[in-house]
C-alpha cells in the first residue's frame, strides 16, 4: 500500500493498491501498519480510520484506488498488572474456567477512562496464569458484562478453554439469561427481538438499531407485570452478544430499562442506583470434560430491594 503522507485530517493517508481490492478494511490496515488487527478495529469503532473521508464499519471491503485516512494510532500495549485490591466473587474455578458473579461498577477489563481497577486486575492476582490465555490486554476475557450490569461471568483459563468457549459462544450454544425491569406493559407475554445493531452515528459511544449493524436476537418473556408504576420484570436470554445489546433492544420496542439514563429509562416514578439488568443463569459445556456446566445468581440486595418496594 502506498502512504501519500500527512492526511487534510492530519493523519496518515494510503493509496490501496489492486493486490488488496476487495480486502475488509481492518485486515488491510493491519497489512500496512504492522499493528494488530484488533487495535485496527478499535480504530475502526472510533471513527479514526476513514476510506475516502468517511467512517466505516471494520469488514467494510476495500477497492483499489481508495485513501484511507488514519486519524489515530493505537495505545500502546499495556499488558494489565494484577490487583489484589480488586475483590473478585468466585463461584467456580478448575484448572480451565473460572466462573464469577461480577457486581455492579466494576469493569471487566481496561478501556477508554478505566486503565485499571477492572476485573482482569483482580483475577491476575488471584490467578495469575491467565496472564497467557487469549487477547493479552484482556486475558481471559472471552464476553463481557456492561459496567452497570451485575451477574455471572465465565473466564478461560487455558488456551483449550479459550478456543472452546469462544467457539461455544459463535454456535450460540452458552446460554446467558438476564432478569431486566423495564418500562410500561408489554402487549405479548413472550417475543424476540431481532434487530441489528451497530455504533449509534450522533454519539459513538452509544449503540443503536441499525440497518448497516451486526445481526442481534434477544428473547424475552414477562415474569411479572406491576401497576405502580406501570413496569415489567422479563427474562431476557441472548442469542448473540452485541456491546449493550439487551439495553438497546428493549429501549428499541419502547421498553427500556428502568434507570438506565443512556437509553431513556431513568425516569422520576422510580430511580434504582444503576439500570436493573442482571445476569442471573450462565451454562456452558466444559472445556475438558464436555459436561453441562450450570449455574445461577439471585438478585443483589440493591435490585431486589426494588422489587420488594414494588410489590407492597
């Protein structure tokens, strides 16, 4: 590929060439740069890697002639340090995954504004063989859970593990029940969602239905409706795994869940600490065993609370 220099944005701009034409954008980049194709898509989620001076997703393919611009470079790599400062609730370890009840507030691994602190730290204390399995920025790390959403969570421990789990969630074969209180009555006790989502073009770091997004399903059904004020208790259960995809589906169909303020559900008639979502069931076929591996979360004191309130 050909870098014809500083870029009108000011970063750097390169010609494809015909050897790349119709290659996805992030693979090509990587190509040019040297720099791993998952730094390249985080680029890519950013905005900070146009083609012809527009943003595009990260399997955008490319044809020859195109400039693309890069606006940024990625972070340096910083391999997490372990933190036994970071409490971690384990509720199963082996020698291949560990499965933890994640509370709300803590994040899963370090971002934009969370360097560390995250739960990557604290399991890198506790097992700090991990350090080796999978993305080293996010060892272990193979589905994540929103800051603000409580609930189970399963890490690999070895590379078999990893692969195996990773493999698992593209069959759609783990599955991941949530319990979410939401807004306003649904018209039927049990549906899916089937709406893709994608980065939310006015503010990008909010996800929205989108025509041009990844494929997303969301199954629900009512376990409980309340009167005052009008709300519901569902069960959700994920077919797919797409960044705050529960929060945005239900916000989607007109039902978005109670506190949460990023996709309309904080509201006066009643104000949890933080969005009621949490995930409650977590089950997976073991790595190294092949046995149904099952396992559930009540809900947190804070949560529950707010049920109790509803129901006198």
């Amino acid at each position: 590929m050909t870098s014809t220099g500083p870029s009108d944005a000011g970063g750097e701009a390169i010609v494809v060439p015909a050897a790349l034409d119709g290659e996805r954008v992030d693979r090509a980049v990587a190509f040019a740069t040297g720099w791993t194709r998952a730094a390249v898509q985080e680029l890519v989620d950013a905005g900070a890697v146009l083609v012809d001076g527009r943003p595009v997703s990260k399997s955008h393919r490319l044809r020859q002639g195109n400039v693309i611009e890069l606006l940024a470079e990625p972070e340096p790599d910083a391999r997490p340090a372990p933190d036994a400062g970071v409490a971690v609730d384990v509720r199963f370890a082996d020698d291949d995954v560990i499965v933890v009840a994640k509370p709300a507030g803590l994040v899963v691994h370090a971002g934009a504004g969370h360097p560390d602190g995250t739960l990557v730290n604290g399991l890198l204390a506790r097992y700090p063989d991990i350090a080796a399995v999978g993305d080293p920025a996010r060892p272990g790390i193979v589905h994540r859970l929103d800051r603000d959403t409580s609930g189970l969570l399963v890490v690999a421990r070895s590379g078999r593990a990893y692969d195996s789990l990773v493999a698992q969630l593209a069959a759609r074969t783990v599955e991941r029940r949530y319990v979410a209180l939401v807004w306003g009555a649904l018209s039927s006790p049990r549906g899916l969602i089937d709406a893709p989502i994608g980065r939310a073009e006015s503010r990008r770091t909010r996800m929205a239905v989108r025509d041009a997004g990844k494929p997303a399903r969301t199954a629900y059904a009512v376990l409980r409706a309340y009167d005052r004020p009008v709300c519901s208790l569902l069960e959700c259960r994920l077919e797919t795994g797409r960044t705050h995809q529960i929060r945005v589906h239900l916000a989607a169909i007109g039902h978005p869940v109670v506190g949460d303020a990023t996709y309309g559900g904080a509201r006066d008639q009643l104000r949890p600490a933080r969005p009621f979502l949490h995930a409650t069931a977590l089950a997976f076929d073991h790595p190294a065993t092949g046995e149904r591996m099952v396992f559930e979360d009540p809900l947190p004191a804070e949560l529950q609370a707010v049920l109790d309130a509803l129901g006198r």
